[in-house]
C-alpha cells in the first residue's frame, strides 16, 4: 500500500541520517595503508577494508621474544593505557622503569587536547610517574605544530583562532604566538535567542580548533559555525575524533567525537585531523628524535586510534584491554583493525617472576 511504502522510505531515510560522517575510521585491515603525512588532514581522505580480519591475533605470551628483542622505542596512549581518569593503572609505574632500566626510550602520545605538555607533566607528576615534559606530546601540541607547520602566522596575517575546547590549546597557542579567542573565556555564555537576538562573531577568525571541551554550550557551536561558515578561508580542526573518553575510573564519557559531529552538522565540513590517526605526531617524533619506525610499538586501548595510527604509519602495534577496547571486540568478525599483538595490560610486557 502507498502508507506501507511511505513508512519504507522513512526508515531508508533515517537510516542513511545514522551513517556515520567519516566512514574511515574503524573499517581499516590492511597494513599497507597511505602514510603520507597528511593522509588523515585531508577531509576526503578514505580508508576501507581489504581483507577480513585474521583467524588469530597474537596474544604477548612470551614478550622477550615478541616484542622487546624488536623493539627500542615504546609510544604509549595515556587515557586506558597508564590511567584511568585519576588513577594509575596497576603496576605501571614498576613496568615503566623495568623499560628505562633496559635502555628502551618511552613517550606518551595522547589525544586529549585538555592539558598542554606542560599541564601533562603535572599530572604524570601527580600520578608519581617520572616523565620528562620532552617525553609529552597531546593533541593540543599537534595543534600548536599544524599551525606552525603550514604557517599560519605569515600566510593569514591579522588572524586568529577560535578554540572550542580547553585551556590546553589555548596554552600551546600562545608558546607559538598564535593568537586566539574563545576556549575558557566562553564558559558559560548564552545565545540571545529573543526575537532579532543573533552572536556577533569576530571576521578576523582565520581557523577554528574544536577539543575536548566539557563546558561545551549552544553559543560555543553557534560560534564556530559562523566562523566555519561565513568567514573566508576559515579551517575548521580537530584535534581527535575519539567517540568516548576516560573522565573517571567509573564509566566512559562521550569523547570529543561528539563535539567535532555537532560542528561537522552545522556546516557541512570535515575537518582536518591532527591527533591520533593523523601522522602528525608520530612524523614529528620520529624526523626530532631520528627513529627508527621499524623499531618503535605503538601500544593502546583503541583500534580506530592507537593501532590505526602505528599500522598505518609503520609501526609495531599492541592493543592493551586496560581501556576502552574488550577481547570480544578485537577478535570479533566485525573487527577489521589488526594488531601485531595484545595483552591485559603494559605489565604482561615483562613475564611475572614465579613465587
């Protein structure tokens, strides 16, 4: 009947609404991915799936011959990795001096743009974990580093940025001289939405930054879409499209996915990624430190981040099922994000002496 086929359409309709956006992320299986530094920034870039995911991926039974005879360098997630929210994940602090103690180098690459470097080595400080601030790189650091990278400063003169997110951008900012509006300042502002009521936003915004902003509010989007959408020539940047986050230790929040979404369906853009995927940081450490990439693992919580990140950037990779990701996921036939290895924690990467 005309009804029945009405109420067809609709559910097509709704159901194209749900797709995801960027249909990249999480649907990757080969390791023969592009690696070109701006394989991730490039809004129409496109990964999908070319194989199924293997039988079996290795669990770290025996990591002396797994992984530490190959390995020389260890990057690792911060958020399920080492902690979770405020507190240190078990035995981490003992397995990270085992690695030192061995001579192996360590860094920690994380996607939560809400503390600069140096608000990062407070908390590793806190937590009691001795780690040097040259150690530290966030994704607030990789936007100070794009900018800096595409020359911000002598290409769009007189402009500025608007930060949607938190203090840790605005503090990388202002290391690099960029000038910016926004972020903490906008805690608490409401949109005039009486009749004729509209938000004045500034013309001389050249790049919007959308971070992790747990004070996000309708005049913080608002404004970002008038930038993005009637400004010229204004880049719109993420610094990570994580779907869910570690605030605390009790139970997963929603990550700063969900804000770069509501910014992403106003104005219709894709932005570009500087955080993990994006091969931005791990190009900067490895060109800063002259690293081997044949010689470094990758070790994370998260498929579509962390392991995406060392695959397709040439890394070792190992998943930890300290944070978001379960056994079931990784081994599940939806699944088509391979690690080269996996284990509970980073504490099965020294064998427990028996009693």
């Amino acid at each position: 009947s005309q009804s029945k086929t009405m109420k067809f359409a609709l559910a097509l309709a709704s159901l194209a609404a749900c797709a995801p956006a960027v249909s990249g992320f999480g649907v990757v299986g080969s390791r023969t991915l592009a690696r070109s530094p701006m394989a991730f920034r490039t809004p129409t870039a496109q990964f999908h799936a070319t194989s199924a995911l293997s039988a079996k991926v290795d669990r770290l039974t025996e990591p002396a011959g797994q992984l530490m005879n190959e390995v020389d360098v260890f990057i690792f997630d911060c958020d399920g990795v080492i902690w979770r929210g405020d507190s240190v994940i078990d035995n981490v602090k003992e397995t990270l001096a085992k690695l030192r103690k061995e001579g192996k180098k360590c860094f920690f690459v994380t996607n939560n743009s809400t503390k600069s470097r140096a608000g990062y080595k407070k908390k590793f400080d806190s937590l009691g974990l001795d780690v040097a601030a040259e150690e530290i790189f966030s994704s607030s650091f990789a936007v100070a580093a794009h900018f800096e990278q595409t020359k911000f400063l002598e290409k769009k003169p007189g402009k500025k940025v608007f930060v949607l997110g938190e203090i840790g951008v605005c503090d990388e900012l202002d290391m690099i001289g960029v000038p910016w509006i926004g972020g903490p300042q906008d805690e608490g502002k409401v949109a005039p939405m009486q009749p004729g009521g509209k938000v004045d936003h500034d013309h001389d915004v050249g790049a919007v930054v959308v971070g992790f902003d747990r004070h996000i509010n309708y005049y913080k989007i608002q404004y970002a879409q008038l930038c993005i959408n009637e400004n010229e020539d204004c880049e719109f940047i993420a610094t990570n499209l994580d779907a869910v986050t570690h605030l605390t230790d009790a139970q997963e929040w929603a990550g700063n996915g969900s804000m770069v979404g509501a910014i992403k369906g106003c104005t219709g853009q894709e932005p570009n990624l500087v955080g993990k995927p994006s091969s931005l940081m791990i190009d900067y450490i490895a060109d800063k430190e002259n690293l081997d990439r044949s010689k470094i693992c990758m070790v994370g919580d998260r498929l579509d981040t962390d392991i995406l990140f060392g695959a397709n950037n040439g890394l070792k990779t190992c998943l930890v099922l300290s944070g978001v990701t379960s056994e079931e996921k990784l081994l599940s036939d939806e699944n088509k994000v391979t690690p080269d290895f996996y284990a509970d924690s980073i504490a099965d990467f020294f064998v427990k002496e028996a009693a």
